[in-house]
C-alpha cells in the first residue's frame, strides 16, 4: 500500500506526494467494511481549508461501484489518463485525457473505465455557490513587486 509523503511545510504551504500517475493504484482507502483499492483523499496530509481532493484510477472495465450525491459539495473531475464513460443524473458521455467534468451537488454520478487501460482521474469538491463577483481570479490575486530570485 501507498501512502501519502509530506515533502515540505511551513505556515503559508504543505507539499505531499502521492506517487506518480501510475502509481494511484497502490493506494487503498477504506471505506467502511470494504477497501476502494486506487484511491487516495489529499486534503487532510495538505491542511486544505476550502476544499478536498482526490485521485482515483480504475482498472479496464471497473467503475466507481456506486452512484452518489453529496449535500453541499460541487465536484471538478479531471481525466488525467485513460478513457471512459461518465453519468449525470442518467445522461452517459465519452470521457478521456483532458476532459474536465464539473458536478454540482445533487448530480447523481458515477464514472466507468470503458478502455483497455487504466484511467486516472483527479476530483476537486469545495462548496457549491462559495465564490461571488470578487472572487474572481483576476481581482482576487495581487501580483507582488519583489523580484523572482531562484
């Protein structure tokens, strides 16, 4: 079993590694009384504050074993690698590397490994409906004067 290595921290950061792409599928969460092999939660070892993530792969033919919703929680899905077939709320489309999926709570979803080799997704879920007009990017963010020094 993988586990999640801490690389660095310090008041305003946490650095961890989870292996590289291939390697997800060492990792295992227990899940009440049965173990979701290649799947690992990221939030807790990074101290996140407004949201939580994961990565999960699923072997050629394999899903994601249930479909589910959540209560307040919206859910970014990136497909790192593979492809396969997502649901939301009965509608199914063609996923694969690059596609972006973006879930909000009441979503019933679910995703299924329809190639002939391993898929690996990230998912991102923070709180639907968290970000108003000032919280955009481009007026949240102060680009500092202090010169980049490597």
């Amino acid at each position: 079993m993988r586990t999640i290595e801490t690389i660095k921290s310090g008041k305003n950061y946490t650095a961890v590694n989870v292996g590289t792409l291939d390697q997800i599928i060492e990792h295992e969460l227990p899940m009440g009384p049965q173990v979701i092999q290649g799947k690992v939660f990221v939030g807790q070892a990074l101290g996140t504050t407004g949201s939580e993530l994961s990565f999960q792969t699923l072997v050629p033919g394999q899903d994601s074993g249930f479909l589910h919703t959540h209560k307040t929680h919206e859910e970014l899905y990136f497909i790192l690698k593979g492809e396969g077939t997502y649901q939301v709320d009965g509608e199914q489309f063609p996923v694969s590397e690059g596609t972006v999926v973006r879930v909000g709570p009441e979503g019933r979803r679910a995703l299924k490994n329809t190639g002939n080799k391993n898929l690996t997704m990230l998912c991102i879920q923070y709180k639907a409906n968290a970000f108003g007009e000032a919280d955009s990017p481009m007026t949240d963010g102060n680009i500092l004067p202090d010169p980049l020094e490597w």
